[in-house]
C-alpha cells in the first residue's frame, strides 16, 4: 500500500495559513524541515505532521 503524502500548499490550507507563512516559518525553526521527495525533492509531509504542525501553531 502506498503511503499518502501531503504537499505545501494542501498542509497550508488544513492549518488556515498560506503556503509563504507555511515556508517562513520553516526558514525560521519554528517548523521542522519535512520530508523530501527523493526524485524532484517537493515537501512531502504526513497526516502526521499536520497534527504537530497543528499543535506547535496552537490550533488542536
């Protein structure tokens, strides 16, 4: 079974940011880095992520 993945702007978009906040903050430490596709190298991030993306935004 192939694991589903997320991109920039649709983890945006469940955190009610945009896609430039999104990235800023990752350019900051405010977020980690995500995982990146090893063939074109865009973020790849899990439900997962989205759920401590979440809770380090303050948005459970």
């Amino acid at each position: 079974m192939a694991r589903s993945y997320l991109n920039a702007q649709q983890v945006a978009q469940k955190l009610g940011i945009s896609k430039q906040t999104l990235l800023r903050y990752e350019k900051k430490g405010i977020f980690p880095e995500p995982k990146r596709n090893p063939v074109n190298k865009w973020r790849e991030y899990t439900e997962g992520d989205v759920a401590r993306l979440r809770t380090t935004l303050g948005r459970i």
